[in-house]
C-alpha cells in the first residue's frame, strides 16, 4: 500500500509517497528556514504564508515522482503551528474528497516515532520512545501500534527548545540544536560540568530545561567565556538529563526496544551517548534512532506512521488541533 504524507506543522512544506510503511518512493520538501534565519526565528504568519505558495508544487512533485500512484493521504493534524497546520489539513482535504482517497490523520509526535520503522528497521514491542523536538520533550510507552501512553516528559521548555534558546544567548543561528552542535564540536574530550543537570536525579520521568538558559544568561554575562566551550556544556547537559531519564524508564518498563526520535535525534553526540549507555546497562534493549534526515520534520514519517495506525477519517470532519498530545 503506498501513502502519500503531507507535513506542514512547523516551518516545512513536505510531501512523500512512501510504500508499506517501509518504502521511500518520493520525498519532496520545501523550507522557509532561511527567511527565519533572518529573523533568529520563526514568525507563524510567515511561515504559513510560505507554505501557502510551496504545498501544490511540493505535492505535485512527490506524486509525480511516485508516477501518480498511491492508495491514501495521511496529513498531520497537530500539534504545531495553527497557520502552518490548517495549509496541509485543508489540502489535505480537498485532495481527499477531489481524488476520491480516503485520508488518515496523523499526531505529528507519533509520527516522528515511526521514522524508526522505515527501511529495513523492526522495532519490537513493548517499547519506549523519547520524542525530543522543538515543541516538545516526552517519553511514551508503546505496546503496540496503537497503544501508546504518555510516562514522563518536561514540565517547562522542551530540549530542542532549550537548544534554541541557549543558541541565541551565544549569538548562534537559529536553529540552534544544529549550530550548537557543530560548536560543540571544537571543544571535545573535555570535562564538561559548569551547567546545572536539572531533576537528573529526582525519582520520576520528568524533564525541566528552562533553568538551563538562565545558568547560562549568568555565564554570558561574565563576558570572558568562550562560544565553543559552552555550546558543548550545554549540549553536554541536555544528553546527560537525557540520557539518565532514558535509563530510568527502561528500568522501570522493561521494553524490548528503545526509539529515539524527533529534531534532536539528529544530534549526533546525544545518539552516540544514548546508545552508549543502553548497550551498556541494557544490552537487551535494541537501541534505534532515524536517518538524520528523518529525525526533523518530514513527510515520510506522517506517511510512515499512517501505515502502521490507519485511523480513516469523513474529510469533512478533519480539523487542525494545534495543541494535541502525543497520547
Ligand atoms: O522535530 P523538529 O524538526 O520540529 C518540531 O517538531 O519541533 O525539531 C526541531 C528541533 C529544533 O529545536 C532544533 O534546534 C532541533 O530540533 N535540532 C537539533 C539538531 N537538529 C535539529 N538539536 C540538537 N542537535 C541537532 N543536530
Ligand atoms: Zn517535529
């Protein structure tokens, strides 16, 4: 069955046709991050008129690549920005009731989960997925397709978030998680504990990011610092709350497999940490995390997770939820 994916809740204008959950056939994406770049952020009203003027050809480009072959639509429906979310719902729609194929709503959280299936990827269940975006830092359960509970996640910023925001304090291009990174990278193999591991210790699976960018307004203030150097304590900070969180939500559910997913699966460092460590105390646990490119936003997870939870919907009856949870 191939699912053609449509992903517009952030700054993206994506569209995928994707075969059997598994199979990339097309995978077309447009982004207006270098107006945002501009603004050291991103302005919603811009963003959605962006994709205003991107979704047609983006999805003509998908479906012509895939020769106009494909059984669905899948469309995330939330959570993101409403602007953004209403250009793919709506076209979504249309598309839907005018090529008569029926359409399959999807949680844009849950779909960054299944960018771990693709290929020839097979995550077993029980698992636990650590979804870690921009919006949002949570840790899920998942004893099947379906059935996925919510077991932890942050209580104020969101990791990616935290990314962003130190990024800026250090006059570092947004977005951050990436310029951060690549930072981070020249100041290697050194002790790294100037900055606060909040509730790293705390008995729960809780998350709390936003003293992060107050320790390090404090140290940016003292003006001798060196961009290199903190951009790795901060990135040494968020994987090492990451990492312990991780840990503690194996012990306490016992999965088979543990998917690491969303914006910041892309870094680097946090995957070889997290993966490190799992070997390490967990070594029955089969560690998964997507293809960088799969980790931020795309529209081959949407197409991807509508596969494997095929929920069809009356197109009439779609609306945008901007703020829906992962479970
Ligand atoms: O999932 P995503 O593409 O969009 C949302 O759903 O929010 O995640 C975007 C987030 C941003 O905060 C960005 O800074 C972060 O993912 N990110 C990274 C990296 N690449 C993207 N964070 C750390 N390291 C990276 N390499
Ligand atoms: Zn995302």
């Amino acid at each position: 069955m191939r699912i053609l994916g449509i992903e517009t809740s952030c700054d993206e204008t994506g569209a995928a046709v994707v075969e059997d959950g598994k199979k990339i056939i097309s995978n077309s994406l447009a982004s207006s991050q270098e107006i945002h770049i501009v603004s050291g952020g991103i302005i919603p009203e811009q963003a959605a008129r962006e994709q205003i003027k991107s979704i047609i050809p983006v999805v003509n480009e998908a479906i012509k690549r895939a020769d106009n072959n494909f059984d669905a639509i899948a469309v995330t429906y939330g959570p993101g920005l409403i602007g953004s979310l209403l250009v793919g719902v709506e076209t979504a729609k249309t598309l839907s009731l005018v090529w008569e194929k029926p359409l399959i709503p999807v949680n844009h959280l849950v779909a960054h989960l299944y960018a771990n299936w693709l290929g020839d990827k097979n995550p077993q269940f029980p698992a636990i997925g650590l979804v870690v975006s921009g919006g949002h830092t949570d840790l899920v359960e998942m004893k099947s397709y379906s059935q996925i509970k919510w077991i932890g996640g942050t209580r104020d910023d969101a990791a990616g978030e935290a990314f962003d925001k130190c990024a800026r304090l250090l006059g570092l291009p947004y977005p951050g998680g990436p310029a951060i990174s690549k930072s981070a990278e020249n100041y290697r193999n050194k002790k790294l504990d100037l900055l606060p591991r909040p509730m790293i210790n705390d008995n729960n699976l809780d998350f709390s990011f936003s003293g992060l960018k107050t320790a390090v307004l404090t140290e940016v203030r003292k003006e001798d610092y060196k961009v290199d150097q903190m951009a790795a304590e901060i990135q040494a900070a968020i994987i090492d709350v990451l990492v312990a969180k991780s840990l503690k939500s194996i012990e306490l559910y016992k999965p088979k497999s543990f998917l690491l997913a969303g914006g910041v699966s892309a870094n680097n460092a946090l995957k070889e940490k997290l993966e490190e460590a799992i070997v390490k105390k967990h070594s029955k646990v089969q560690f998964f995390c997507p293809d960088p490119k799969l980790s931020t936003d795309n529209a081959v997870m949407i197409a991807a997770a509508a596969y494997f939870d095929k929920r069809l919907i009356d197109p009439i009856k779609l609306n945008a939820d901007p703020q829906i949870e992962i479970a």
